[in-house]
C-alpha cells in the first residue's frame, strides 16, 4: 500500500468515527507514522483530502449501479 493509499486509509478510518471536524491532520498523520508535511505532498488541503475520499466511494457507487 502506497502512503498515500494509507492516508486514505487511516482519514476514511478516523472520519468515520470522529466526523471530519473532529480529526486533525495531526492525528491522520501520527496514526500513518508520516509527518504532516508528507500528508500535504499527496494532498493540497485537509478538505482535498475529503474530496478524494469522496471521489473514490462516488467512483465505487457508480460502478456498482453498472453491474
């Protein structure tokens, strides 16, 4: 799994449980074992990161529907 992949992860993980506003990038990054500058070379923003996660579960509903 890439570091990226990992964030994804670890933020799909913690959002569940805490909600978006509940988890600092600090907390995603201290559970990845990265920096929090190395979460913002995969990412621009805490909210891009969202958007991602958006996009992938959209991607994965859209895919469904076709089969």
């Amino acid at each position: 799994m890439t570091t990226k992949e990992k964030i994804i992860s670890k933020a799909i993980d913690l959002f569940s449980k805490d909600g978006y506003h509940g988890v600092p990038v600090r907390t995603i990054t201290g559970k990845v074992g990265i920096r929090e500058s190395s979460l913002y070379k995969h990412f621009k923003s805490k909210e891009a990161l969202l958007e991602e996660i958006y996009r992938i579960f959209s991607a994965d509903r859209t895919t469904e529907r076709l089969r």
